[in-house]
C-alpha cells in the first residue's frame, strides 16, 4: 500500500519541479488548516517527531509546505531534503527549519506577505510511517507589520484551492481551550464538506479543555458531523520545550496524561492514535482516487496538446514568418469581401452590402423635391423675367432650381462613403486581431498601415464623387435620354382638364415642377449605381490590390523585422506552460503505469 503513496509524492514531485499546478489532476492529499496559536505545528512535529518548523508571531507558515514522509528501517539517523536542492540532505533539522524561512524569505519577501507556491520537503526515518500533509498559513483576521490589507482573503483564497479538491482530507485544527463550534477551521471545512465525509478533526490542548459533558460529547463525535474521526492530542507546552524536553519523551506523556483523564477514549486519542489514522484514512483515499487520477491524465495530455497545437511553434525564421502572416492577413482580406472566409462568418461583402441598401438606396430615395418648389419655381421664374412677364419660361429657370436640388444629394452620398469605409475598418480590425493575435507589434503596425491605406482610397473615392456631382450640378442636361423619353408625358400629365380652371404661369409651374421631379430621380438611380461602384473601384478593388505590396514595403525593415514577430507575452507563457504541462503528464503517465 505504501506504493501508493508514493506514487502521489511523486506526481506531487514532478508538477512542482516543472513550476506548474497539480490541481487539475485532484491529487489525493491531507491538507491541515487552523487558525494561529492553535496548535498546528506542534502537531506536525509530533507526528514528523522532529523539531523542524519556523516559529514565531503572526504568520509562521507563508508558503504550502508539502510534508513527505517515507519509512526506511534501514537508516539509523532521520535525514530530509528539499525538492529544490534534492541532493542536500540534513541531518540537523535546525537547518531545515532555517531553509523554509530563507526560502519563504526569498518568494515571498520578509513582510509576512504569502505565497501558492509550495515547498516541498523529504523526511526520511526508520521510525515513522509513509505520510504526506499540505501545511497550509495560518488563518488569521488582521494585517501584521507589512502585511497587505487583503491578507485575509488572501489566505482563505489559498486554502480554499486546496480544500476545495474533492479528494483531499482535510485535517482541521482547532484548541481544546476555546470554543470549539466557533472553530475558523471547522467553518472551513464546512463550506466544502458539509457533511464531514472527508474531514479529520483535531483538537489540541485537551489538558487545558474542560472535561464537561459537552466537550466529551465533540470528543466521542456525538456533537459535530465528522465522519473521519475527532481526535484529542495534547501539544509541548512552553515550558517542556525549554526543558528540551524531547518530542520522544512528550508523547509518553501525551499517553500517560491521556490514559488517566480519558481512560475510556484513549485508545483514540493522542499522537500516536492520529498518526495510524492518518495512515489508514490516506492510504484508502489514494487507492479509491488512482484510477481517477490517471484518467485525468490522459485527459489533460489530450487537452495541453490541443492548446499547444493552437498556439504554433515558436518563430525561428522571422522573415518568413512575417512573409507568411501578411499574406495570410492579405488572403482573409480578400475572402472576406467574396464572402468565402471564416473570420466574420462570411459577412465581410454582406455588411458592404448593407451600406449601399441603407445609406445609398434608402437615404438617396429620401431626396425629393422641397415642400415650397412650387414657390420657388416662381421667384425663379419671376427672378428670370425682369421688369415685364415672360411669355415663355426661359432654361435658366429649370437650370438653377435643378442644379440646386442637386446639391442635397452630396450628404447621403458622402455618408455612404464614410459608412462603407468604417466598414471596411471592421473587418481590417477583425482579421488583423485574428491572424495577427501572436504578435502585438506586427498587429498595431500592420493595422495602422492599413488605415492609412485606407484613408488615401476613401479620400480618393470622395474626390471622384465630389467631382461626379460638380459635372451633374454645373450641366444640367435636358437631352438626357431617360429625360426626353418620359418630358412629353409629364407634360401632358400636368396639363389635364383639372387644370383649365389655372393661369397660363400656374400650369407652368405644374409642368416645370413635374420636370424637376423626373429629372432629380434620373440623376438619383445614377448615383445609386456610380457610388456603390466608385467604392468597390477606388476603395475595395484598389486597396485590396495594394495591401500586400504596401505591407511589405513598410513592415519588411531588417531593423524591426524583430520586433514586429515578437510574440505576446502571454501566449510565450501559454505555450511554455503547456509545454512544462504535458512533461509532467508525459512523466506523471510514466509514474502511474506500475499502477496500472
């Protein structure tokens, strides 16, 4: 069975020397949790029967401290050695204890600050079984010295991540000498295990605990849901340590202290008892979740591959990297617009579309003639006439007032121009954030070369519309085929019998304003087919055919080539880290076969 154990100590071994988390694989561990001043590390020493731990005020513990022991009769002096210098062995475990606190020092700094970065440490020693426990900091409620106002959260928020693991057993300390449904560790536990199905708990200093009926009841489990065991030790005071009385001597007493207070429950208490018990409750919790574990690993290796495969290989030819990604960004330009890519779902040529429904079809059909032209084409008329009536209504008249209809064209036309534009900017954005994603320079570079791009054609499309207008304004051509077709039917339109009872000047502004509506919407339905075509032309056609070349010439700069396939950071570390995942799967699978 104590192969089992350790196959956990070294899985536990392989993801923290390769600095990433086993939390993903549920590893089956004892986890000890309690407040300060509770007890906690004369508990592990006691067990460990080893002097070893950090002591001192406030936080003592600021890192997890993975605690592997291992039984060897064949040794006669206990040794240990830390995961980060596995070839030092100390036999002092003085040193130890000034290792943990060098090494604490150094990750988390000597303002009390913590750490989820976990140290790790071997014992080995004839006289103790095979056993591994996660101790955790200790809870506490107020900031020390340095300390960040947040070290409560914090700590809960470390201890959670361990307690949370559905396969941990968690061993919760609480002292004799106080309340013991107040218990910030059984709080804990709770929120996880509500049902106490994997939860030990230890109360120390039954010497001082008042042997009331109800603390004998929370003994014997009569009181709390803990099905795991409630179990009574009794911790080194003060004054036994400075005896240096040692652990050896301490535990005869625990026993003998234990046999004449506690006759009846003894035999469950003390050390010694919890240690077995730790022993049994472990050894059965690794046999049960083994076969989990290795399923969860072929499952994570299945995973980090899949993340690895996402993220390419890191760039070692950088100009044909670069080469590579403009072209690629050119590619998804172009599919985008005939409607055959994969980075808008296909709606890069729909959206341009839309444009010219919207703000060319719908906004130029808006454009009629003023409520007042009536008025207007009689001030025109009058305005042409002089000093006497005119018997005929001279071209002047219909020349001014369509010229100047014309002009509210200009706006709906220039917005549609701007509109196809922006829309164009989305899809630059969106195929830049995709195929440049690994490289932010290349990206925010590209980008703005593209926009400028852009920018010159939009500016291009807008001179050839202004000018196209400018040609429609200045000659007003009423030889216009589709004009002269349809003048001689407007004309009779506007000379119906309803209109005999009108002057001469008032059929005229019939007619006159019947001609300007027919000539507004031929001038109307042609620029609703030149603007789509002047943006397709000078916009789409003209950038699309010069992106790639205009990249190159700005991106390609040996001097920056560098810098531009420099990738994110964050993807570096994803990639690294997936990497230093499936190592430690790949070894993790090696371990677990012997199991299997």
């Amino acid at each position: 069975m104590e192969n089992f154990l350790e196959i956990i100590n070294d899985l536990q071994d392989v993801f923290n020397t390769v600095g990433v988390s086993s939390d993903t694989l549920s590893l089956p561990q004892i986890v000890v949790v309690g407040s300060q001043s509770t007890g906690k590390s004369s508990v592990l020493e006691s067990i460990v029967r080893q002097d070893f731990l950090p002591r001192g005020s406030g936080i003592v513990t600021r890192r997890p401290l993975i605690i592997q022991l291992t039984q060897d009769i064949t040794i006669e002096t206990p040794k240990a050695s830390f995961l980060h210098e596995p070839d030092v062995w100390y036999t002092d475990f003085t040193e130890i204890s000034n290792e943990i606190i060098k090494n604490t020092d150094q990750v988390c700094g000597k303002n009390k600050g913590i750490s989820s970065d976990p140290i790790t440490i071997k014992v080995v020693d004839a006289h103790m079984p095979t056993l591994t426990l996660v101790d955790l900091p200790g809870i506490t409620k107020i900031p020390i010295g340095d300390q960040p106002e947040d070290i409560e959260e914090q700590t809960y928020s470390l201890i959670n991540r361990y307690i949370e693991n559905p396969n941990s057993i968690i061993l919760a300390i609480s002292p004799g000498n106080s309340d013991i449904a107040n218990s910030e560790s059984l709080k804990l536990a709770r929120t996880v295990d509500p049902d106490g199905d994997r939860t030990i708990a230890v109360i120390t200093k039954v010497d001082l605990m008042e042997r009331t009926k109800e603390n004998l009841d929370v003994l014997q489990g009569k009181t709390l849901p803990i099905k795991l065991g409630i179990i009574g030790v009794i911790n080194r005071n003060q004054s036994q340590m400075d005896q240096n009385m040692s652990i050896e001597e301490c535990l005869v007493k625990e026993k003998e202290f234990l046999k004449n207070h506690f006759h009846s429950m003894a035999n469950e208490m003390g050390t010694v008892y919890l240690t077995q018990r730790l022993c049994q409750v472990l050894m059965k919790n690794v046999k049960d979740c083994l076969p989990e574990v290795i399923q969860r690993i072929t499952e994570q290796k299945i995973i980090q591959q899949e993340i690895l495969d996402s993220l390419a290989e890191k760039v070692t030819d950088e100009m044909g990297t670069l080469a590579t990604y403009v072209r690629m960004y050119c590619q998804n330009f172009h599919e985008e617009i005939r409607g055959s890519g994969l980075t808008l779902n296909n709606v890069g040529g729909m959206k341009l579309r839309d444009v010219f429904e919207k703000y060319v079809g719908d906004e130029l059909d808006k454009i009629t003639l003023p409520e007042k032209i009536e008025a207007d084409i009689e001030l025109e008329i009058k305005k042409a006439s002089g000093t006497k009536p005119s018997l005929f209504t001279p071209n002047i008249v219909f020349d001014n007032l369509a010229s100047k209809i014309l002009k509210n064209f200009k706006p709906p036309v220039k917005t549609a121009i701007k509109k196809g534009c922006e829309t164009l900017c989305d899809i630059i954005a969106y195929i830049g954030k995709d195929v440049f994603r690994r490289f932010p320079n290349l990206k925010r570079e590209g980008h703005q070369i593209a926009m400028n791009l852009l920018l010159t054609k939009q500016q291009e499309a807008e001179s050839f519309i202004d000018n196209y207008l400018k040609l429609e304004e200045c000659y007003i051509n009423t030889n216009h085929r589709l004009f002269t077709m349809n003048r001689s039917k407007v004309e009779a339109e506007n000379k119906d019998a309803n209109l005999d009872d009108l002057s001469f000047e008032k059929r005229n502004i019939k007619v006159i304003k019947g001609l300007l509506d027919l000539y507004v919407g031929i001038i109307r339905y042609q620029l609703m087919d030149v603007v789509p075509k002047a943006l397709i032309c000078f916009v789409v056609k003209e950038f699309g055919d010069l992106l790639h070349c205009t990249l190159m010439k700005h991106l390609f700069n040996e001097d920056k080539i560098e810098d531009l396939v420099k990738e994110d950071i964050l993807i570096e570390d994803k990639r690294e880290r997936a990497i230093r995942m499936l190592d430690a799967l790949q070894k993790a699978e090696v371990i677990t076969a012997m199991f299997e």
